[in-house]
C-alpha cells in the first residue's frame, strides 16, 4: 500500500511538472513611467484652426493593411473610407475601397500613410491637377483629380499611443495636427514620447518626455508604427539614428536598443526538488514537500516535515530610532 501511494504521488508530480503551460507572452514592463499631464493630447485645437488649410477633396483615406500578419510590414497605397457628395473626389470617380498607390502633381509620391496624403493636399494648390494611380479589384488605373480650396480646416484625427515593450521600453503617441505640421510632417505623422521605462536605453541615450521623433534612420516618420517596424527589425546589438524635434529645435540622438532580461523562474526534479520564482515571490520544496520554504518581499514561511511551521514578516510599525 506504501508502495502504491509512492508511485501515485511520482506519477502526479511528474505530471504537474509536464502540463504546466509556458507564458506565451512577455509580462509587461512594471516601471513603465507615463507622466499623468502626457495622457492626454495638448488643448492645441485653437493653434490648428489658425494654420493654412489647405485644399478640399472630398477624400478620407485610411490604412491599407487588411491583416495581422500585413499589420507587421509598410502598407502599399492608402484605402478611401469615405468620399464627400459632390466632391472633387467623387467627380474624379474614386470609390470607397479604392487603393490609392501614387499620386502625381509638382512630384510624384508613392502613398504608404494617410499622413502622406494628408501632406499633399497640404501643399497642392487649388485648381492644379493631381494624377492618381488606384488599385480597384486588382486592377491599376489612373484618374484625374483638381482639389478645390478649403473653407475650414478638416476633422481633427484622435491620437493614438503605442506600447514597445521588447527592444525601448517607450511609449509613443501620434502627433497633432499642430506637432507635426510644425515639424514639417503632414497630419498623422510623427511619434511623440509620453513613456519610458526607468531602464530604457532612450532615455540614458538623452530623449524626454515630450520628445517629437521626425526621422528614424534618415527616413521620415509617417507614423508611430514606423519607429516600431525600425526597433523590430534591428539586430540585437543595433542602435537607430534619430532626428528629433524639442522644444522648435532639431536634435540628433544616436538611441540603443536593448532587450528583455531572463530569469530563472522554476527548477524541478520531481519528488526530490522544486524552485519557483515570480517578481515578489521565491519558493523552495524538498522531498515531497517535507522541506518547504516560501518568501516574499513582505513575509516567509517555513515548513518541515508537514508538522513544524514557522513564518515572519513586516510588522505594521515602523522600529524605533534612536536620536
């Protein structure tokens, strides 16, 4: 009966140790620091309505991706989501659901980002012509567009923020209408820093909160997913070069990268010996728990032989000083 009893407790230890599931994603960073006046966007909407329009088409394009996996690489073309009556846009013959892939007019710009169709009706001129190349069920053809003048600024866009928590420890936020345009991006573009972790090798490289970044690498930044494409595709030694917009001026920051530090969190050899480890806990076990010890910043416990426990920890005071 001992004998039995014996194997039942291998065969479930074993068992414990074989279908315990491993984490399939990283925990997040737990010292994240995102200053509370950066949650939300600056009350700049007043500085926007006084900024040139632009010209009116009657147009609003969006990401072109479609899927996760495409989620992961720079969409080609921009997507119409919705076309004003009576609109340039429409006299042109442009359906929603349209990819719009180039767009000819002083120069000729292969469309990626909204941000980039938002800067050229920024700079064409009312009555110029632009030539479009769209893509309609897999078929390319080309239209012609003349933008009318624009009596009222557009809709303004909500921001958006974005985690990397793998190579930086940052998080970015889409610039406003009034950031970017100020640093010569058009509506959408730019990624402005309003986190960093208390390890990230940005912030030891100089960047601060509130930091707007114009350039990764020489290429301009269309979008905050731009500089996070840029960090995941770095070798693990890799550095990007970063041209950054503070305070009206521009600064030049080389920022490292970094990576995910490893620990050990569980070491077993069943019935003999157990480890476990999480941020704020340790636990030891031996011999089928005869031996078991359990600590964690605030406490332990000590078992031996399942009769014999003893535990400690803080107290709710704090020890007297002697002045």
């Amino acid at each position: 009966m001992k004998l039995h009893r014996l194997l039942l407790s291998l065969a479930l230890a074993v068992s414990a140790c074989s279908t315990d599931e491993l984490a399939r994603q990283a925990p997040p960073l737990v010292r994240m620091e995102e200053p509370l006046e950066l949650l939300t966007e600056p009350d700049d909407e007043a500085a926007r309505a006084a900024l040139a329009p632009g010209v009116f088409t009657g147009l609003t394009v969006g990401d072109a991706r479609a899927s996760l996996d495409a989620m992961l690489v720079e969409p080609e073309g921009v997507v119409v989501l919705s076309i004003v009556e009576n609109s340039p846009a429409q006299a042109a013959g442009l359906e929603v659901g349209d990819i719009v892939l180039e767009v000819r007019g002083r120069e000729s710009v292969a469309l990626h980002w909204p941000s980039e169709w938002r800067r050229i009706e920024l700079e064409a001129e009312a009555g110029a012509k632009l030539l479009l190349t769209i893509d309609r069920a897999g078929t390319e053809s080309e239209l012609e567009l003349v933008p009318q003048a624009r009596l009222r600024p557009a809709t303004r866009e909500r921001g958006e923020r974005f985690r990397e928590e793998q190579r930086v420890g940052v998080v970015l936020r889409t610039a406003t209408e009034v950031e970017a345009r100020a640093a010569a991006l058009g509506p959408g573009a730019g990624a402005v820093v309003v986190g960093l972790t208390r390890e990230s090798p940005w912030r030891s490289a100089g960047l601060v909160y509130g930091d707007l970044i114009r350039a990764v690498d020489g290429d301009e930044v269309a979008h905050p997913s731009t500089v996070l494409e840029a960090i995941r595709a770095q070798p693990e030694d890799g550095a990007l070069e970063l041209e950054v917009v503070r305070a009206g001026s521009l600064v030049s920051v080389h920022a490292p990268l970094s990576r995910r530090a490893q620990e050990l969190t569980e070491l077993s050899i069943p019935i003999l010996f157990s480890y476990e480890k999480s941020r704020d806990r340790s636990a030891t076990s031996l011999l089928l728990g005869l031996f078991r010890y359990e600590s964690t910043p605030a406490a332990w416990r000590l078992r031996i032989l399942w009769l014999f426990a003893l535990s400690g920890g803080d107290a709710d005071r704090l020890e007297s000083v002697e002045r």
